[in-house]
C-alpha cells in the first residue's frame, strides 16, 4: 500500500514539475536569442551591462525593441552622427528611452494618444517631472504606433513576445528622445515662432525650464502681423510670447487638456481650453497639430496668435480660422518674419559629450562605462525599480509558489500530510 502511495506521488509530482516549467516564463536573453530579428538589438543592449542587467531583475517592464531593419535606418536619422561617432551617453540615453516601466500589451491602447513614462529621466537629455513620454496610439486597422522626439512615428511588427520580466515588442523604427524647443521647432516649419523667442530673449527659458507647455503659432500667423510684430520693442513682443506658455507641475498633453481646463501663463494670464466640433482650442485659437515632444514637455501648434489683452476670447467652431485678435500688418506673402535670429547651426543632442572611435561598430558602443554612466542608468529604477537577487531569493517567483500549493494539495490527497 505504501509502495503504491508512493508510486502516486512521484508520479503526481513529475506532473506538478511539468506543468509548473511551462508556466515559467524564459528569462530575457533566452527570448533575445531566439528572435533573429532582435540580434542587433540584442548586441547593444548587451553592451550596456548596467542597463541588461537591471532588465533582467525586473518583474514588470516593457521593452520597444528596434528590429534588425531599424537598425539599418539609423544612418539616415537624426541618430545617425551619435551612433557613427560611438557617443555612448547618447546611445545610453537611447535605450533607456525604449524601456516603460509596467506592462503595456497592445490592447492597452486605443484612438486616443496615451503618453506613458520611460526609463528616461537623465538630465542632460530630459527635463519633464518623473521620467520622458512616449506617445502611443492604436489606429485604424488595430495598427500601434509610437511618436517620440522630432516627430518620429514608430510601429510595433511583432507584438507581445513574453519573458519572466515582461513583454517586448518588436518596433520597425528608433524612437528619438525629444529635442529642445529650438532643436524641435526647425522640423515642423515653425521657423518663425524659433526666431521670435531668440529675439525676444526667451530661448533660454523655453530650452531649459522644466515641464513647459507651449502654444506656438503657425508661421502664417506670425505673416499675418509679421510687420507689427517686426517694429515693436523686444518687451512688447516678449509679453505678447509669454502668453503662450505656461509653466506649470504637470505637462499639458492633450490628455490633460479636457474641456474648460484653465491654464496659467508665463505672463501671468489665464488661457481656456475648449473642445468643440471634434477641435481643441486655446481661446479664440484652433489647435492644428497637438502633442510635438520636447525634451521640456510639449508644443501645440496653433493657427493664431493669442492676445494677453483679449484672456476672454471664446473659440467659434464655425469658422475655419479666426481673424487676428492682435491687429497690425502683413507681410508680402512668402516672406517670414524673425527667421534672421534662428541660431545658424542647430545639431541634435548637442548637450552630450561624445567618445569617438576610429570606426562604427554597434558592439563597440558602451564597452568600459564610466561610473557616472552607470550612476545615471541606476537612476531609472525610480520609476521602476528592480528587485536586487537577494529580494529576489527571498521573494521566490509566482510559479514556485503556486507549485508548493499544489504539491500540498496533492500531498492531502494521497494521504501524506
């Protein structure tokens, strides 16, 4: 009977032990290694020891994983020169931009942009509270895509390969860390509003400020009042500007800007936000392009000037574009005003300090990290932070312990407990 007992539970055991592998997850590099598509990947992030190896500790993160052929894009991408010269912080900073901290399985998403956190929050290259967004939407065609710095949209190839720590989803394009106000302006035609704010001696303040939000006119409405504007005193067109920014604890993404929301501006005047027609509108001005991120927070482009005179302005749906609140005269048409005062040469990611290498080799980047280095990658476990091995020794996973429940419950069964 005993010898029968006994049978029976070895037998029930090898089922438990089975069962139990198969719920357990692979770890991180076995997943790396078997999707060929991730072998470039797999060698940077590999690179970067620090980085790996607080991946690899983590319970919940999500990892956007550039493909092989996004890696083939980097030479023709604002990427392109820190790659070539080997500039590891920058490539660091890179990656951490490519890690959220909690799941985020495609079915998170939706038709309205979410902006999750990264492990970005180093700060030569971010300046927002907590960490840099990235924006994710799902469109039409249960398509997900990603919008990151200089307007770099981004889509997921292969969705929701699991690991012990979490989920990867392969991406088809680098996500670029937002770039300052001047370094972003350039990229969506907004060379007017780039110029003003170097001649209003308010570069510095949009540049470096922490979490901005900034509405910022098209360069057909700086045409509108070009020869106004041109004329009046540096003091006048710096109030007129400081009304379109506001500096406030949280940013203003469009999903923080509901219906009737009151901003504070740098001015010291309020804007109202309106949600009319399927548009947002701050005052009487249509937003026409929303969500641009900077390394500071964010820009909204909007299709007219805002008048600290006029804080009452009320959005009309109904017209296309509103006439100008501030009144003065045009300017001939093609011709755009305060273009003179953009700096001559703007270069992306011009903060970081760079350790060139006689040749580009993605295996090269990050080899010998200096101290600082991996201080600033320890500093992304605030936002989500990995549990050290000891923690993890006495913490044991989810799968062991559902498999002492079970062995009890068999162990009760066959009578030996």
């Amino acid at each position: 009977m005993r010898t029968h007992q006994l049978t029976s539970f070895i037998t029930a055991l090898s089922i438990v032990f089975v069962a139990s592998a198969q719920q357990v997850a692979e770890d991180l590099t076995q997943l790396l290694q078997s999707n060929k598509n991730l072998s470039e990947f797999t060698t940077l992030l590999t690179s970067y020891g620090d980085i790996y190896a607080n991946l690899s500790f983590q319970s919940e993160v999500t990892i956007l994983a550039p493909s092989n052929d996004a890696f083939n894009k980097i030479p023709y991408s604002s990427l392109g020169p820190a790659f070539e010269a080997n500039q590891s912080q920058i490539v660091r900073s890179v990656l951490q931009y490519h890690v959220l901290p909690g799941l985020h399985p495609v079915g998170s998403y939706n038709g309205t942009f979410s902006f999750d956190k990264t492990w970005l929050q180093d700060t030569s290259y971010t300046n927002v509270t907590g960490a840099q967004v990235v924006g994710g939407v799902m469109q039409a065609g249960d398509i997900n895509v990603f919008t990151s710095g200089l307007g770099s949209r981004t889509t997921i190839v292969t969705a929701g390969l699991k690991f012990a720590g979490g989920i990867v989803h392969v991406i088809d394009t680098f996500l670029i860390p937002p770039q300052t106000f001047t370094q972003t302006v350039p990229q969506f035609n907004l060379t007017a509003a780039g110029g003003a704010i170097e001649n209003a001696s308010l570069a510095e303040y949009v540049n470096t400020h922490r979490d901005l939000t900034i509405f910022v006119p098209q360069n057909a409405a700086f045409q509108a009042l070009g020869g106004t504007l041109q004329s009046m005193p540096s003091s006048q067109l710096q109030r007129i500007l400081s009304y379109h920014i506001v500096n406030s604890s949280t940013v203003g993404y469009s999903t923080n800007l509901p219906n009737g929301t009151v901003l504070r501006t740098l001015s010291g005047q309020k804007l109202t936000v309106t949600f009319a027609s399927n548009s947002l509108f701050i005052n009487q001005a249509r937003v026409l392009q929303q969500d641009l991120l900077i390394s500071n927070g964010v820009l909204h482009v909007i299709d007219n000037f805002l008048d600290p005179d006029a804080p009452l302005a009320t959005a009309d749906p109904e017209i296309r574009t509103a006439p100008p609140l501030i009144q003065g005269t045009s300017l001939i048409e093609n011709v755009v005003p305060f273009t003179s005062y953009l700096p001559t040469s703007v270069t992306s990611f011009d903060t970081a300090s760079s350790t060139p290498t006689s040749s580009f080799g993605v295996s090269d980047i990050g080899r010998g990290t200096s101290a600082s280095a991996s201080a600033s990658a320890s500093s992304t476990r605030t936002s989500s932070t990995p549990k050290s091995a000891a923690e993890r020794l006495e913490s044991p996973p989810k799968a062991l312990a559902m498999t002492g429940g079970l062995l009890a419950a068999l162990c009760w069964t066959i009578g030996m407990i």
